[in-house]
C-alpha cells in the first residue's frame, strides 16, 4: 500500500491525477464479529488458558483497545449499533429479535430506515459479503447492499451440525460444522473478488458459549486438547443471586472445555482469512477488524452469560466489555495498544474516517453518539473522555475510568468504585460519602440519553422497541 501511495503522490505531481486515482486501491475492510465472547478469553487478553495463536498475531501486528464495550446486552441491539453507529433507543432493536421477524410474512429488515456502513461502502465502489449471523431480520434474501449472503435461518445456536442456514434464497439442513462453513465462503468471496474493493462481514455464530448444547462435549478438533485441561481462567465461585439462566453451566467442566474448544476454532477460521490475503497479496490492501457482538461472563463474581441473563437485568464490565483489534499491515503500527474506552458506537465513525469517507458520519440520521478514534490507529493522539454508556432495555449505565452508575426506572440502583473493586461486589449507592459522584454520574446518565434517544424508541418515555421485550415477555407469562 506503500508503494502504491508513493506512486500516487508522483503522479499527482507531474499533473495525472486520473492515472493517480487508479493507482491507489481503496482499503478492502474484513470485518470479524463474534457471537457471546469476553476479552477475557483470548490469549492477547491475557488468558493463559485458551489458544488463540491468529487472534494474538492479528493484535501483535495491529492495535489492539484493551477496553472496548458493547453499549447493549445481547446480539440483534449490537450488531445493529456496529452497523449504524446508533444505539438501542435509536435504532429500536432493544433485545435480540423475534424468529418471526427474520422468516415468514412478517419478516422485515430492522435497518432499513437507516444508513448503514455496508450500504455506505456499496455507493462508494465496495462489493459487500456477509457470511454468517445476521439477526437482524427479513434473513431470507439479502439486506443493506450485500451481494454475497449466506446466513442463519435463526438467532441462537442449537448446535454448530445440522444447522439450518440460507443460500441464493433457499433454505437447507448443513453437515458442515458451522464455524467451517462460514470460513470457507468468506475465503471464497475473498477470492472472487480479489482484483476489486471489498467489504467482508464476517459475523461468526461461535464461540456462542450459551443453551444446551454446553452440556455436550466439543465436537471439533479441538476436543481432545481441552479434555483434561483444567482452565483456571474461568472463575470458580458461588452463584450470585441475580443469576436467572444459565445455571447450569457454572462451574460445569463439561461446558468450561466446550468454550474453549469452540473458542479455539473461531481462531483457525480467523487464521484462514488471514492466510487467504496472504497468499493473494492482499495484506497491504485490507483493513482486518476483528470484535464481539457483547461481552460474556463465564464463572466471574457467580454469574455466566450476558446481562440478560440476570434478574434483573444487569450491566458488569464482563458483559460488557469486548475483545476490539485493528490490523492493515503498513498502515497501523504492529504491537500498538490503547487504553482509550471506546464503546461499537464508536466502531462506524472511526471506520469511515479510516477509510477517508468520514464525511458520510454527518450524514447518519439521526445523527451517531460515536466519536471517531481512528487518529489513534495512525499513532497519533487525541483528546478522549473516557466514558462509555450501556442500555439494555430499561436498564442504563455510565462507565467511567473509575466508576460505574446502573439505573433502572424502579431500582435496584449500583454504583461501584471499578478501582477498587473490579469485580462489582460491594454496591455503593446510597452511601453518603459517595453522594457527590453519584449525583454526578446520575445526571451524566439523564443528559447523554435526553440528547441522544429518539423519542419513538426511547423506553423511558413512551417510546417501543422493534423487538419484544424481555421485561413484557415475563409480565405476558404471569398468571
């Protein structure tokens, strides 16, 4: 990409700016998104335990944040915010979607009424691939400018075998293990469009690390190493009383090796893209990101799974806090890391600038709360608050480097000291020597979503949700 810029720049200087333009290829943009999967777990995030050999090269040869979070609990809100820049109460995917929203006569697009960064990068000469989970709605035909589409006829995983998945509009049962599957297209729509600008998504459906299928042994080729491993890594304690779902599975080793198994094979599917844009020459010319849809807790302070998988629902920094590394070689420093909070709604604005189509973020209506911290993936330092804010559903959070703030309408409120208390196991709120910074964070809180939430998707004032809620789901349940 270098050499191409040196080019470009003669060119230009000796008046051919047309030969110019044809000498300098716009960066291709691999975009890698997991399903249900902490920082925590992968070696460059300092876990011991897990292999994870291509994810740790792909952040020791780019920049790795070690403290990105998701701004929502669950799959369908998040993937949306890293496709919009917009959060729940803008976009109104508040909770994962209902199956019948992706297939049958009421199946429709969730994103449709926004700009969207496939459908951004597709006006702007990008051919656009997606191979894996969508969850986003109307799965059976292709959504936001895709071409290329080969997806989940669900949201949850049952089991990575004899899955259900869509292609050229039809749906078929698949023997492949889903991990392999979706690797092999991507690598497929790498290499038909290798001579061309491209956008691969590349949302995975593992590690998943939730449901039954973690009472079963791994069947990959992982299985065997993790049999006897006793992975300390995941932390072994007490149920916390606010654990609703999952129960099972804490402390459980049968479910403990299933993650790392499926963790392990992400990883090689990671390797293979990788090794793809190797062999064609493509390195130089690709911007690789590679991130989760949320966070994931496996055994931490008692709780496994997600912030909805609490009552009530919750909001700990394991939830939230996702695994984000950069990678285009020769262009971002190999070996970088920021402690810079930045938060998936974050993700678009930072993306287009890097790309240099940072103009099109003052097009999104309405407009996106991310900011764009892609002068720190070109080695340069900005002015950064770091803050990030979370909602999932009625609950909201502000998380600041020493501090974090849950409010739900009708209590229970937390406040914890994050210095002190990593973990969140002493609830300050309502302790009189704390009165000053919680009062702080809590009009902090009210002030983001006054200038943030549309009022048709803002819960907190009437506004609903193109999904149905958790909370509405139990109320319809109680006799």
């Amino acid at each position: 990409m270098q050499l191409r810029m040196v080019i470009a720049t003669i060119l230009v200087f000796l008046g051919i700016p047309c030969l110019a333009a044809d000498a300098v290829r716009k960066t291709n943009v691999v975009f890698i998104l997991t399903d249900n999967q902490g920082a925590w777990t992968l070696g460059c995030y300092g876990n011991p335990d897990i292999q994870t050999p291509h994810i740790d090269r792909l952040a020791a040869d780019g920049m790795l944040f070690s403290r990105a979070f998701a701004s929502n609990a669950v799959c369908s809100p998040t993937r949306a915010t890293y496709l919009t820049g917009l959060i729940p109460s803008q976009h109104g995917v508040h909770c994962f979607l209902d199956p019948k929203y992706m297939m049958g006569p009421e199946a429709y697009n969730t994103l449709a009424e926004f700009r969207s960064l496939p459908e951004i990068l597709a006006d702007h000469g990008y051919v656009c691939g997606l191979t894996g989970k969508w969850h986003l709605g109307a799965n059976l035909t292709p959504q936001e400018s895709f071409s290329y589409w080969i997806t989940m006829v669900q949201g949850s995983t049952a089991e990575f075998y004899d899955m259900p998945v869509i292609e050229e509009g039809e749906v078929r049962k698949e023997p492949k293990y889903a991990t392999d599957l979706w690797t092999e297209h991507a690598v497929r729509f790498i290499r038909q469009n290798k001579d061309r600008p491209f956008f691969l998504y590349l949302p995975y459906n593992g590690p998943y690390n939730l449901g039954p299928l973690l009472l079963n042994p791994a069947r990959n080729r992982h299985h065997d190493y993790y049999a006897d491993k006793p992975l300390m890594s995941f932390h072994r304690d007490a149920m916390h009383p606010w654990l609703f779902n999952n129960k099972d599975y804490l402390n459980n080793m049968v479910s403990i090796r299933r993650v790392a198994a499926e963790t392990s094979a992400v990883d090689d599917g990671v390797g293979a893209v990788m090794a793809a844009l190797e062999e064609l020459g493509l390195e130089d010319d690709t911007l690789i990101v590679y991130a989760a849809d949320q966070g994931w807790m496996g055994g931490t302070n008692g709780l496994w799974g997600m912030g909805d998988h609490t009552r009530p629902l919750t909001a700990f920094d394991r939830m939230m806090q996702v695994p984000l590394i950069f990678r285009h070689r020769g262009a971002i420093s190999p070996g970088g890391k920021s402690d810079a909070m930045v938060s998936n709604y974050d993700f678009l604005p930072s993306v287009l600038s890097y790309l240099n189509l940072g103009d099109e973020t003052g097009r999104l209506q309405p407009k996106s709360p991310g900011r764009d911290f892609s002068p720190l993936l070109r080695g340069q330092t900005i002015d950064w608050d770091n803050v990030v804010y979370y909602e999932m559903e009625r609950v909201r959070a502000i998380r600041t480097d020493e501090w974090k703030y849950v409010h739900r309408p009708d209590g229970p409120y937390e406040l914890y000291h994050l210095a002190s208390d990593p973990f969140e196991k002493v609830n300050l709120y309502g302790q009189p020597q704390q009165a000053t910074i919680q009062g702080e964070l809590e009009q902090r809180l009210e002030h983001f979503f006054l200038a943030t939430a549309e009022p048709k998707y803002d819960l907190y004032r009437g506004g609903g949700s193109k999904a149905s809620l958790l909370s509405d789901r139990e109320q319809k349940r109680r006799p």
